[in-house]
C-alpha cells in the first residue's frame, strides 16, 4: 500500500504487514506509525464489494511555523517560568488539528481532547485554493482552503502545512478519479 509520510509527505510504498508499527521515513527520518489498511466497503446498493477506502495522506501542521513561539518560550523558562505555559500553548496548538485524505474522504479533526470532525467527500469537493503569507512562504508551509458546492465559504482549512501544493494537487487528482 502507497503512504505518506506525515512529515515530509514523501511518498512509500509498504505492505500491510507493517501496519501498526513505527518507522522512519528514508528522506526526512521522521519516525511515525504505519497506518491500518481500512476495510472493504460493501456497496449496499449493488451487494457487490467496492474500491477500498484506503489513507493517502495525513499529518499534522509543520512544527516551523510554530518556531517563534518555541524561541520566545524556552528563554522565558529560565527567566520566569512561564516560558513552560507558552510551550505547552504551542505544542497543544500543533497537535490540536490533524487531516487525513483517504481515496474517498478528506477529514479534518480539530482538537486534543474534544475532537470535532469534519468530512467532505471527494466528488462533492469544488475548489481547492493554496493560500501562503510570509512566514508561510519563509517556511514552506501553506494553508489548504477546500470549497463545496454545499457551502458559499470554505468548508475545510488546513493551516500551516508543510508543501501544500503536494495537499491540493493530491486532491485533485482523488477527485478526478471519484467524480
């Protein structure tokens, strides 16, 4: 099965023998857990086995953007202590939001402990924008704005994300292919 790694979105091939257990990624050695192959869905309609629903990518947002906050935060640990709540903002921030894009779904899941989840499928998905400011662009990192025909405004945002260009190409391609 074809994976990518969260990190540096490289793509890699592996056996579904390797899922469930942590690896390192050859280009960036970023180590990260193999995802569990997902089941085959039964078409209720046809009674007939479907294409499987696999993950094609997913990640959280790039630690770069998030530098500032680590630099101002580690000297204030020293001086005063709080340094550590600001560390912990970051970290919480980072961690907070997480995508996944399978062959038939992009969700986005905001939140650590209350988990909000948003879904769209691929077919209902009608513009797919890269947006980048200049940290972003300092950083290679980008923010992913994804338009359904069942809303005016953006139906999902993915920020700061390192090559979202990868993101929205790879969209592009699963919704051709679903539509």
């Amino acid at each position: 099965m074809k994976i990518s790694c969260p990190h540096c979105n490289t793509e890699l091939e592996c056996d579904g023998s390797s899922a469930g257990q942590m690896v390192a990624c050859p280009q960036c050695n970023g180590k990260f857990t193999v995802p569990a192959p997902t089941a085959t869905v039964v078409s209720r309609a046809a009674g007939r086995s479907a294409q499987p629903e696999s993950v094609v990518m997913s990640g959280y947002p790039s630690w770069l953007p998030f530098i500032p906050g680590l630099v101002i935060g580690i000297p204030l640990i020293l001086a005063f202590g709080i340094g550590l709540l600001i560390i912990l903002i970051v970290v919480w921030r980072r961690y907070s939001m997480k995508y996944i894009l399978t062959t038939k779904n992009l969700k986005v899941i905001h939140g650590v402990v209350v988990k909000n989840e948003t879904s769209v499928r691929l077919n209902d998905i009608r513009g797919i924008a890269v947006k980048r400011g200049l940290l972003d662009a300092l950083t290679g990192c980008g923010t992913v704005i994804v338009g359904t025909a069942a809303t005016a405004d953006a139906e999902i945002t993915i920020s700061h994300i390192k090559n979202p260009k990868l993101l929205q190409n790879r969209l592009n391609e699963l919704r051709d292919q679903a539509g």
